[in-house]
C-alpha cells in the first residue's frame, strides 16, 4: 500500500460505501477494523421509461447490458450460449454495451471465436445511448449480468425496474441488489 488513498482511508473516522462487500474488501486489503467502514448504498431511483416498460412485453432475446470487459463475465456468458442453443435452439442473444480501452475488437473476436456455429444467435451492438436502453430492456426475456464483481450493479437494477427477469453471478453487492 502506501498510496495517498490509503493514507487517506487510514486517517478517516469513517468510510461509506454502497455495498457491504465492498466494505468487506476495503477492510480485509487495508485492515481498518470492524466499524470504520459503513454501508451507505448509492440512490437508485428509476427513470420513469424504464418503469413504463410492460411486464407483460414477450421479450425474444437474453440480453447483457454493461462494459463489455472480461472483467463483466462476457466470455463465461458466450461460452454458455452454444449450451442454451442446444435446449432451446431458436433463442436469440443480444450484448449491448461499449467495449472500453480499445479493446472493441479483440473481446469481440474472442466472444464470437467461443460461439463457433452459434454466432449467427448472437447480436452485439456496441455503445448505444442511454435513451434506447428502455426500448432494448423491453425486447429482453431475461437479463444476465455474470461478473466477476460488482460494487453497486446499477444495469441490473436498470433492468429489473424494467420488470426483466434477472440471471446473475454471486459476486460483490450484485447479492446485495438480488437477495430476496
């Protein structure tokens, strides 16, 4: 450690964050102690077009919403397509999100190299605005959002205020957004 955060997490009475397991992490890397760290979870409050989207809209894709990073458990969402293809053969894939660093090609050649054959059920369309989120959350069956963690998974509360059913890792506060 060292850093100036550091330092600065050392010196303060109290850190907020917006999930407990990130508090759990900050607390296990830098050893603060049991109270310094409180969770005060970031306000969500919904955008009136994603709670216009009908519950009962027969959505026809399973759609991830989110960077299009590694990090995101995008190749682990690929990888099961070809498996869901198999039981379910006329399912359709949908990722929406921007690829960050430049990095556009390279993740979605490795996404389309482990559909193999299946990359004809998958549509990625890269950044799109936040306005055409809705309209995309609507044409969802059913939402993934596989990472390997998250701190406050604001996507999936996107989606779920869009009334989408939900298929999500177990990582960081995404348990924190879905338990119950």
């Amino acid at each position: 450690c060292g850093s100036s955060e550091h330092l600065h997490f050392l010196e303060a009475d109290v850190i907020t964050v917006p999930s407990a397991a990130l508090g759990a992490k900050i607390n296990q890397t830098w050893g603060l102690g049991r109270g310094r760290v409180i969770v005060l979870p970031n306000p969500f409050v919904p955008d009136p077009e994603f709670l216009s989207v009908s519950p009962s809209d027969t959505g026809k894709f399973v759609t991830f919403l989110g960077r299009m990073t590694r990090q995101k458990g995008i190749l682990e969402f690929a990888s099961a397509i070809p498996r869901v293809l198999k039981s379910f053969p006329s399912a359709k894939f949908r990722m929406v999100g921007a690829t960050p660093g430049g990095d556009g090609d390279g993740v979605q050649s490795e996404v389309r190299s482990r559909l193999g054959a299946a990359a004809s059920a998958l549509e990625l369309t890269g950044a799109v605005s936040y306005d055409r989120i809705p309209s995309l959350l609507a044409q969802a069956i059913v939402c993934v959002f596989p990472s390997y963690w998250e701190t406050f998974p604001n996507a999936c509360l996107e989606a779920m205020s869009a009334a989408r059913y939900i298929v999500a890792s177990n990582s960081g506060g995404m348990v924190e957004m879905l338990d119950n």
